[in-house]
C-alpha cells in the first residue's frame, strides 16, 4: 500500500481529522491533504511523529512489512499479463513498474511480474534494449533475495538470458550461487502428514511433485532433442521423440505437448511441409494445453478453473513465438504458416 493510502486509513481508524493531523505535526491541513491524495510526501524529519500521530510504526507507515497473499499475486500478475496482451507491452510495463514500486519487499511479486513483461518482450517492442535492461535489473535484485526458492529461480532466468548474450562467465557465476538440490522438504512434509493420519494432504503434495516432475522429465527430453539436432545425430533422435510422447500421455500432460518434440527435429532438418503439418496440430489442440487438471492423477490438487482467457494467452504466446523464431525463418512466407497464425488470433 502507498504512503498516502496509509496515512488517510489509520487517519481514519484513529477518528482523527487532517486539521487535527497537521496541527501536531506543525505543519498545515492542505499539506496533509497533498499526502493523502499522493501529491506530494511527508518530509523524512516528520515521518517517526506522524507515525506515533497514527498510532503505528515506521514500518507499517512505509509498508515494509506488508505481505500479499499468494491470491493476491496471482491476481496482480494476471493484471499485467491481461494488459501486455490487450493495452500493449508499454502499459503492462508501466503498471508493473509502479507495482514494483510500491511493493518493493515482496520478492514473489516482482520476481511474476518480471517474469511475465520479459515473456512478453519480443521483437517488435520498441525501446526494447531499455525494457530489457530494467528487467535484467529486476532478477538480479530478486537473486539476491532471502528467499532461496524465488533466488534460485531469479538466478536460472539471469542464467540464461546471460547464456544467450554469450557472457558465459557471468553465467557460471550465477549457477555457483545456487544451492545445491537437498533432501525435499516437501517430502518430508508428506510423510509427516502421512503418519498424522491427513492422507487428503499427504496426496496433494505427492501429486504436485509428480506433475512437477513429468513436466520436467518432458522438458529434460526435449533439450535432449533439440541437442541431438543440432549435432545431426538423427539416428538417435527418435527413441527421444517416442520417449517425449510417452510422457506426454503416461502423465497426463496434454494432447498440445505430444507433437512438440518432433517439432524441434523438423525445423532443425528444415522440412517445411513437417513442420507446418505438426504446427497444424498443436494449433487444433492447444485447448488440451490444461487437460492435466481433468486426470485421476491429481485429483487431490486444487486447480484454479481455466478460464478463456488463459487459452488466448496460450495462443498468444505461441503466435508470438513463432513469429519472433528465428530457426523457422524457412517457412514464414508459406500460405499455411500465415493460415496458422490466423488462426492463433480467433
């Protein structure tokens, strides 16, 4: 919360006026209604008196210790995302920066909010170079965060936007900073559950770390993949690609992903006619992108139900991808690959 709504709410809760504010502070009544309406701020001097005034301390009167839920955040960077792909990327960039701003100590927050405005910035933004230095700013200061997950995370998106710029050395610097993988503290809170009686809890957590871990098994053999390619090992490729479906379908992942590892062989091979054709594909059943939530496997995990809009968001981001690919530059001017994004707009 900003300073302003701070003080015209403990104002309030205190029953006091803003002549009876400014008369102990020595200061006049317009100036504490220039604070209340954020037009201007207290001076630094009267911060500790206008505090004690409210009948609160310093750091609740800066929101220092102020926590958003975990609702709460998902709300917010579902606002920014809502408007990268509706209002444009300026203005989700703007409302994530003033977001930032005003909750500068909830490391969750900025690290989905910089997240999701860097998924968004693609070729074709402009000031790009701008918006991507801000943002390198952002994970380098959630990297440093007490908070080991969210470090760790910020640390794997430096990680690779630095691989990709080849400064290889400040890469390595940020994987030496990540903690090695102990025993799962989530595991061992199963079985805790698991032996108080609360199996409904104990299978939540189960069935989260095996969702978690398909999708990274999944992810782990399309790098597989997209190495081999590069490599020209083809031969080797398709026990990978079998592999990948298998997953796909064992684990309930979605019909969407059962085509994808085949797709990073296509483009790598240049076939054009394959690649249109899987695209084709993932295009017609890119609604099954959620259809993990409707398996027996994870019937204990409480989803948020999908909403339309996350399947616009899913188009979106495929659509964009597509066109920002480089690799796929062989097939852009193909009918079909146009029909293909056409269709990622409806």
């Amino acid at each position: 919360m900003k300073i302003n709504k701070v003080i015209r709410k403990y104002r309030k809760e205190a029953n006091l006026t803003q002549e009876q504010i400014a008369n102990c502070l020595g200061v006049s009544a317009p100036a504490v209604n220039k604070w209340e309406n954020g037009i201007s701020y207290p001076d630094i001097t009267l911060l500790s008196p206008l505090a004690r005034v409210l009948k609160i301390n310093i750091d609740t009167l800066l929101s220092f210790n102020e926590e958003l839920t975990d609702k709460e955040i998902d709300l917010l960077a579902n606002e920014i995302a809502e408007l990268a792909q509706n209002a444009g990327y300026q203005q989700a960039y703007e409302r994530g920066a003033d977001l930032i701003k005003e909750y500068a100590t909830c490391d969750r927050l900025i690290l989905s909010i910089t997240s999701i405005l860097d998924c968004f910035l693609t070729q074709g933004v402009e000031n790009q170079d701008g918006y991507e230095a801000q943002i390198l700013l952002w994970y380098e200061l959630i990297a440093t965060s007490e908070k080991q997950e969210i470090a760790s995370m910020a640390a794997a998106s430096l990680v690779s936007k630095y691989t990709s710029k080849q400064e290889f050395e400040k890469a390595q610097q940020l994987i030496d900073r990540i903690p090695p993988a102990g025993y799962d503290k989530q595991l061992i809170q199963a079985m805790l559950f698991k032996n108080q009686g609360k199996n409904e809890k104990a299978y939540e957590i189960y069935e989260r770390m095996l969702l978690k871990n398909a999708n990274e098994l999944w992810n782990i053999i399309q790098l597989i993949i997209r190495l081999l390619s590069q490599e020209e090992a083809f031969n080797k490729t398709k026990r990978y690609i079998d592999l990948g479906k298998e997953v796909v379908q064992l684990f309930d992942l979605g019909a969407y992903s059962e085509n994808t590892t085949e797709l990073f062989l296509a483009i790598e091979r240049r076939e054009t006619e394959k690649s249109l054709e899987i695209l084709e594909q993932m295009v017609s059943k890119i609604e099954t992108i959620s259809d993990f939530r409707k398996s027996d496997l994870y019937t204990h995990i409480k989803f948020r139900e999908p909403r339309g809009s996350d399947f616009d968001m899913a188009k979106l981001m495929l659509k964009r991808g597509l066109e920002s690919d480089e690799e796929s530059a062989f097939f852009k001017d193909e009918p079909r690959f146009k029909a293909i994004l056409k269709a990622l707009d409806h």
